[in-house]
C-alpha cells in the first residue's frame, strides 16, 4: 500500500443550513425549519472525507481561512478527521468563507458561496507547496478558489509526480491549458454539461460514454461522470466502465460529490483497481446522502467497508 500522502488544495467554508419544504422562487419568501452551522466547502470536504476514509494515507489541506471563530471551528473539524492542517493559514484580507444552503424534502439543494478567505490563495503561494506534492500519490481540486491558482497548482502538482483529479464545481467553462494537467475530471451531469457548452440536462447511460469522449478529447487523461442515482461512469482511451449507484433514502445531497471524490482518490491511492475504486466511492457517497450536513454526514471507513461488502 502507499504511504504517500493525499493532498487536497480548496476551499473550507462555514455552512449556514436551513431545511424548507421545497426550494424558493425568485421573489419568494419561504418559512424555514432548523437552522445549523456545519462545516463545509468543497475542499475542505474532500479533505475531511479523505481523512476519515484513509487507512494509512495521511489527508494534507492546503487553503485560507480569515481571522475569525469560523476559522478555528473549520480547522478543528479537519484536525478531528486527522487532517493534517498545518497549511491552511489565515489571511487579514478577507473573512473565512461561508455558504447558505437550503435542502428541500427530497433531499435537493440550492447554495451560495461567499468565497471570502477561499480567493486569497495567490498562484504565487503555489511555489511554496511543490514539496507537499513530491510527497504526494493524488492531489485534490476544485473551483472555488482563484482558477488562475488551480491552473498554476495543477501544473506543479503533475510536475512533481502527484496524479492530478480535478472535481470542476461550481460549474463552469474551463480553458485548454487547465486541463492539460488533470489526471481524472469529475464532473457531475450538469457540469459536464456546461463544460462542453451544451444546456445542462440529465445524461442516461447511453448518452455516457460520448459525452466522457467529448471531455476527454479536451485534453483529461481520464473521465468520471457522477451520475447520481445512476452511479458513475469511469472512460479513458482505452476502456470505460459503468459503476451502479447504492439504492439509499437521500435526505441531503450536500457534499456527495466531495465524498465521492475523496472516497475515490483513497482507494486509488490504496492501489485499488478502477472498478474496485469506483465501487468504494460510490458507496461514501451513499451514506454521506443519508443525513443532513456535508462534514457531518461523512462516513467511516467502517461504514463505507460493510456498504462495499
Ligand atoms: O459541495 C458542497 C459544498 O459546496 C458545501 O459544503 C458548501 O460549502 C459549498 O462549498
């Protein structure tokens, strides 16, 4: 097994988390249930989920948090899982990075990020990070920091023989020099939707497979489109394959993808083979669904052995 370590570069945010009956309108006022503050944001989640699910692999975060209570709490969430948070440092330009969530009834949901601290991570702090990635099997991203900071890491992730996996959220156009350098993109429908410039839509099975085509001609080594209860669905140049999703009750989707995402890069990491992988990871995210909250609805590694079994 590996003993090189995971590294993930992003965003950790304070989730503000209200459940409603159903999403609002545009204009509309809806009456809330609870109100939680759970720690979140997509980096930092990926992080968190790596360190719960990592058997022997150490999980480093590298981010920005502000001067503020957020920031010890979200730190202290990380260090729980056994992160190692040594390079997530605070900055006096901006607060902590939060987000508003509402989850509906069926467990959908509608965020806002506020990205704060999260856009102080400068491609000129990526130099500093080159020997976290020449100890390190994967590296971890995603888009809720500077994209000129991500393009800049992922060069110097690759450079340092860290494979590179790129989970592109929030949703947008990426340009040809940032995906030179990932290893496995992982979007879900809707983002590889908007990757390829098409309306974003629901993709079946048999729709799978040329859209991951279409992403991988745009210079990725390798594709895993997240297909929600559909499962997953692996493509590189040479083979593809579909991975079923585990039936589950979804209570809050918040944070599956970055479950996914971790639970993936663990297994990899674990020298597991693709299959093997995806089938672990679609099982993390499975229980992450099951109850409210990104960090808080993370599982063990326990947990996701016995689903896997
Ligand atoms: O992927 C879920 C995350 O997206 C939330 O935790 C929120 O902070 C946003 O970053």
């Amino acid at each position: 097994m590996s003993e090189r370590a995971l590294v993930i570069v992003g965003s950790l945010n304070m989730d503000f988390v209200v459940r409603v009956e159903r999403l609002p309108a545009p204009g509309e006022t809806a009456l809330g249930r609870a109100f939680q503050m759970i720690p979140g944001g997509k980096g930092a989640n990926q992080a968190y989920a790596a360190g719960r699910l990592a058997k022997s692999v150490r999980a480093r975060m590298i981010g920005r948090v502000g001067y503020d209570l957020f920031a010890d709490h979200l730190k202290a969430s990380l260090a729980a899982a056994g992160v190692d948070v040594s390079f997530v440092h605070a900055t006096r330009s901006a607060p902590t990075g939060v987000a508003l969530i509402w989850v509906d009834n069926e467990g959908q949901n509608s965020i806002v990020v506020a990205s704060g601290a999260n856009y102080a991570l400068a491609p000129s702090e990526v130099e500093p990070m080159r020997p976290l990635f020449s100890s390190a099997s994967y590296a971890l991203f995603q888009l809720e920091t500077p994209p000129e900071t991500v393009v800049r890491a992922l060069a110097v992730a690759r450079q340092e023989g860290a494979k590179t996996i790129l989970d592109p959220a929030p949703a947008q156009r990426l340009d040809a020099e940032l995906l030179a350098n990932v290893d496995l993109l992982t979007p879900n429908e809707t983002e590889a939707c908007i990757l390829l410039d098409r309306p974003p839509a629901r993709v079946s099975l048999a729709e799978a497979k040329s859209l991951a085509q279409a992403l991988l001609a745009a210079g990725v080594k390798a594709v895993v489109l997240k297909l929600g209860d559909q499962g997953c669905f692996y493509c590189d140049r040479e083979a593809s394959l579909h991975s079923p999703a585990f039936p589950v009750h979804c209570v809050d989707a918040t944070a599956a993808g970055d479950t996914f995402n971790a639970g993936l890069a663990v297994a990899l990491a674990e020298n597991q083979p693709m299959e093997q992988a995806l089938r672990f990871a679609n099982a993390a995210a499975a229980l992450s669904v099951t109850s409210l909250g990104a960090q808080a609805s993370i599982p063990s590694r326990a947990a996701v052995d016995t689903l896997v079994a």
